[in-house]
C-alpha cells in the first residue's frame, strides 16, 4: 500500500477545473483547496508505480503549474 501526499499548484483562475479533474482520478481525495490554486491532495492505492503516475499525470491538467510531495508511506 502506498500513500502520498502532495501540495498541487494552479493557476488560481484554473483552481475549480483542475480541483473537478482531480476528483475524478481514481484514489485520489482532495482535502483542502484555496482560491489562489492551492489544492492539498492524497493519493491511496496499492500500487507505488500508480501514485507516481498519478503524480507526474497531474502536470497533464490544464491549469496546473506545479506539484510538490509532502509525504509518502509505502508498506
């Protein structure tokens, strides 16, 4: 199992696109999302190879400028 957890930056007039693209990511929860495109999201899956993935997938959504991991437990 692995969890990540990571800070995604937007563009703050992109932030309620990429906050509905990001909801529909399998295994992926959003916790916090701020106006100026800040979105605070986990990532839950079995697969460590998927959240890296996932991760360097986000960069694919319009609207998102950056990501930075905070955490990452893999078991």
């Amino acid at each position: 199992m692995t969890i990540c957890s990571l800070v995604v930056y937007a563009k703050p007039e992109a932030t309620t696109a990429v906050e509905k693209s990001i909801a529909e990511i399998e295994g992926v929860e959003i916790h916090a999302a701020d106006p100026s495109g800040k979105l605070v999201v986990s990532i839950d899956h079995p697969d460590r190879v998927h959240c890296s993935e996932t991760i360097m997938g986000f960069s694919n959504i319009a609207g998102v400028i950056n990501t930075a991991l905070v955490y990452e437990y893999y078991e």
